[in-house]
C-alpha cells in the first residue's frame, strides 16, 4: 500500500515537470542573463520568500559553480540595507508561485528606485497575477497541484521551480562554453573537485 502512494507521488511530480510550458520564456531569461553578467559584467541576484526563497537561492549557488557569478538577497532583509549590494548592470531572478508575493513586489520597487534598468526574470506558477507585468522575462511552472497531503504545502511547485533553475543554469552553461576546467576553478574541494580536475585534464589530451 505504502509504496503504491509512493509510486503515485513520484508520477505526479513527475508529469508535473514534464507538464512545465516550453515557450520564450525560457530563451529570453538566458538572453537578459547573459547580457547582463556576461557581456556587462554583472551579478545574478535571485530572491523569494519562504520556501521559494531557498529554491532561489540553490539557484543562485549552482549559477556560481557553473561560471555565471550569482547571489542571494532576501526581499525583507532588502529593505534593511542589503539592497546597497546591487549595481547598475545586476539582474534579479525572482521566484513567486503565486506571482503576487508582497515582499517581492516591495522589492521591485525598490530596485526601480536605485537602479531604474535593472532587467527582472521572473518564475511564477500564475502568469495572470501582479509580477509577470513587472518582469521583463516570464518562466512559467505550469501551475501543478501540490502533492502535500493538503494541497497547500509547497511542493510540487518547488520542485518544478527547482527544475527550471536547472534548466536555465545548463543551458547559461553552454552559451559560455563553460567546461571542466573552468568548474574545477570554482569548485576545488571535495569528490567534485577531483572529479572536475581529472576530467579538464582528460579533456586536454
């Protein structure tokens, strides 16, 4: 019995990855984000609240490690001081399902007001709420039903979350041409690290 709910549970996450809408959203995120950390020389800055905030920054750690230079700001604590860690050339990924989280709407302000061109990317689960308007790029989860128990707890909806921030750091990782090398630089310890330099020195003969 129990392993027939799990069964159930893995296909329901599954579908909803599978069921996550391919338009341009996805090309036009990687296109700002380049520009502006590759080709200005900026910062990726992702931000969510809750538990959209940790998928946000998980994303902002593996950009890093993947040679696109990322960092996390948390939209409270923006508006305590933290939002002076922004320049002119940054973009902001931010992470709302319901796409009408306040903090992150408060932030976007606040950014417009230090930094008027800072491009926004956006991942939201509801393309029809306040944020889309704001942003300048939209990914959208597909909106699956959560698998909690409840239906409330956010679930699904992180995983899908965490699997187009997956998307988005492989897919910066081949517009830069981003190889061993070049990640056993950024990640020299532990089993990664070894495992990175031997294949940079494979690749080289």
């Amino acid at each position: 019995m129990i392993q027939d709910e799990i069964k159930s549970l893995l296909e329901k996450e599954a579908a909803a990855i599978l069921n996550i809408p391919l338009n341009g959203g996805f090309e036009e995120a990687v296109n700002i984000i380049y520009n502006s950390v590759h080709i200005k020389g900026g910062r990726l800055i992702a931000s969510g609240m809750g538990k959209a905030g940790q998928i946000a920054a998980n994303i902002a750690t593996t950009l890093s490690s993947t040679g696109t230079p990322s960092t996390f700001i948390h939209p409270a604590e923006a508006q305590h001081g933290d939002l002076g860690m922004l320049k002119q050339n940054d973009v902001l990924l931010v992470l709302s399902n319901s796409g009408k989280t306040r903090e992150i709407i408060e932030l976007i302000q606040l950014v417009h007001n230090l930094h008027e061109q800072i491009p926004f990317v956006l991942i939201t689960g509801n393309p029809d709420s306040t944020l889309p308007a704001l942003c300048d790029a939209v990914i959208f989860t597909g909106n699956p039903p959560e698998v909690c128990a409840l239906g409330l707890t956010p679930t699904t909806s992180t995983t899908t979350m965490t699997v187009i921030g997956d998307v988005l750091v492989v897919l910066l990782m081949k517009k830069i041409k981003f190889n061993a090398a070049d990640y056993a630089k950024r990640h020299h310890g532990g089993y990664l690290g070894d495992m990175s330099r031997k294949k940079a020195l494979s690749d080289e003969n």
